[in-house]
C-alpha cells in the first residue's frame, strides 16, 4: 500500500479498518487543445450473441458503457461502418471503429489559484482543499472555487463532468479530495465511491461529552422548512457514519468519523441529531456556546472559529490504473489544531 502523508504529531491513535458532493467558456481550452480519438477493433467469435454496448466497454474498458452507448447513438461509435443500436446482437466478425472528440463538459472558467497537491500522476489528482475554497462553481460563488483552481491546472479536465470531481467536501471543511484527470479513472473512483469501497476519514470537534464510539444509521433529506440545512428524516436517503472517541475535554469532544455513505452535510446533521453538534458550525448551531468557567484563551478561541470544527483528514482508494491500493493523510487545518491545543491546555477530562 502507498501511502503519502503528513501526520498531526497527535494523531496516532488506531484508526477503523481500511474502508463523502458559470457563463463563459474556458479561456484555456480550444479546439485543437481537445482530445481526439480514433480506434478500431477486429471482433472474433469469443464475442458471439453478446449485445455490442458490452462488447464496446469489454474492448474499450476506460470508458463507461453509458458513454459508449451514447456515443453509438452519436454516430461516433460504428460497427461495420454503420450506426446500430446498443442491444445488437454480435456476429463476431465485426469491424468496431471509435471516432470522437472529446468535449468541453464544463463552462466554468480556469483561474490561476494555488492549489495544495498532496499527489499526482497522469490518472489521478488530491488535494487538500483549504478552508473557505467552494469545491463547485454555482449561485453565489461563479468563481474562485476548486474547479476554477484544477481547469488552469490541467487544462484537459474541462473535457470531464464536474472537471474530473467525483465527491466533494463543505466550503469551510478542510482536507482530502481526490479528482479523476481522465474518463477511466472517473468512471471507476465513482463506481468505489458507489460501492462504498473508498475510505474516509474526519476528524471532528464536538460540543459536549461523547461516551463511546458507534454507528449512527439514519436517513437524511432536505429540511422541509429551511432548505439550507438538511436533517434526519423518514423517507430519507441512507446515511452511515461510523465514529471512535479520541479525546475527551471538559465540555467537548474530539472524535474520529468514518463515512460509509457521502450525504449532503452527513457528519454535521448525525451528530446535531445526537445531540453533540459540532463546534463553529454555523447552519446546524449558530450562536457560539460558552461552557460556563471557560478561561479567556478559550473564550477567544471559540469565538475566533466561525466554521464547522471538521477536517477530511485520510482517504483510501484503489489506483483506477494501477489497482494499488493507495491511502492519503493530511495534517489538521492550522485553526483546528489551534482549537485542540487551547481545550487540551484548558481543562483534559481523559
């Protein structure tokens, strides 16, 4: 196993068992700059009586068969030189021929942000996004986000959905985000993501004393009156978070959260549901909580944090191309470790 990290010198304890969502074209990208394909495969009779979309993502296994399907459709994938539809049947002599280019798939705009790698190769590119950074352009934030930062970086990723992004992580949640830099290496991290293979760790800062470990298995949906937020209701989506208590303090808690499942808000709406919301979180707690007797470094402390106590602080995967199994860990967020240094100093309960 590969493993590239930069340790907290407090965060040595045992971890859970290896395995979370603009109007102008790209200035740096170009017709001639996209990506052109052009192959061709010679079918033999191993392919008897299987329908040609899954003969095209056997033959063609970096892209997804969605794609190749579409692409058929198109008129970019022939057989024979015709066009057919994906449930044809093969023969097993038929000639395949794949020509395409590649398109912009995002309107977002490069911009020269500094982006802090963590590793990098020609599949694969992680990150450990910064406090503040929003990870997708939308309403209200149209630039200055992860996108805008990974299009001037690598150009080539204005040719995948969402820039090569596969999951993401809140505005003001620091830590590990992996992007795809083509379409095999997209396609098959979301299918990880999809079959909960992907190991995500947080670490988080609660309010309160949390006893012990556990699961917290509840749905989550949309908040039916205020639709910031989101909460643990019926008929909501399935959501798994796994947690271990790491450190107890007077009045707080630092604990470690696995995610089986990436909901919107997930570790913020389970732990408000227990009772135990995190520090700073300013949708889920709003005003600051004071413990009665806190001491004035902790008082300005509390007050200097105006977002969630959350970090993103390992990622496991497997290599798309490589199949190497691959595990990132990245130190806690300066403001965070500042938090942990003032309550261990203030009062330890442990």
């Amino acid at each position: 196993m590969t493993s590239a990290q930069s340790s907290n010198s407090h965060s040595s304890e045992h971890d859970f068992n290896l395995f979370e969502d603009s109007e102008h074209a790209d200035n740096h990208i170009s017709s001639s700059s996209a990506t052109q394909i052009s192959l061709q495969q010679q079918l033999d009779l191993s392919y008897l009586g299987q329908r040609i979309d899954q003969v095209a993502a056997s033959v063609w296994s970096e892209f997804s068969r969605e794609k190749l399907k579409q692409w058929m459709k198109d008129g970019h994938l022939l057989v024979n030189g015709n066009i057919v539809k994906p449930k044809y049947k093969c023969e097993g002599d038929e000639l395949l021929t794949l020509n395409v280019q590649l398109v912009t798939q995002t309107t977002a705009q490069a911009e020269d942000i500094p982006l802090d790698i963590v590793y990098e190769d020609d599949d694969i590119l992680v990150i450990n996004k910064s406090v503040g950074m929003v990870v997708h352009p939308g309403a209200g934030n149209p630039n200055g986000t992860l996108v805008n930062a990974i299009l001037h970086h690598y150009p080539k990723s204005a040719e995948l959905t969402r820039a090569g992004l596969v999951h993401r992580i809140d505005k003001d949640t620091s830590g590990l985000l992996v992007v795809a830099k083509n379409l095999e290496s997209q396609f098959a991290l979301s299918q990880q993501l999809a079959d909960k293979s992907v190991y995500r760790l947080y670490d988080l800062i609660v309010y309160g004393q949390v006893i012990a470990g556990g699961t917290i298995d509840e749905p989550i949906k949309r908040h039916p009156v205020d639709r910031i937020k989101m909460a643990v209701l019926p008929g909501g989506r399935d959501a798994v978070t796994h947690y271990n208590v790491k450190e107890r303090f007077q009045n707080f808690t630092r604990i470690q959260a696995q995610l089986e499942t990436g909901r919107t808000h997930q570790i913020r709406v389970h732990f408000t549901y227990l009772g135990f919301p995190l520090v700073g979180d300013p949708v889920y707690v709003g005003r600051i909580r004071m413990p009665a007797g806190a001491s004035p470094a902790l008082q300005e402390c509390l007050r200097a944090f105006k977002r969630q106590a959350l970090h993103a602080s390992k990622l496991g995967l497997v290599h798309p191309k490589t199949g190497e199994q691959m595990l990132f860990e990245v130190p806690w967020a300066e403001d965070f470790n500042q938090l942990v240094e003032t309550l261990r100093r203030e009062n330890p309960n442990d």
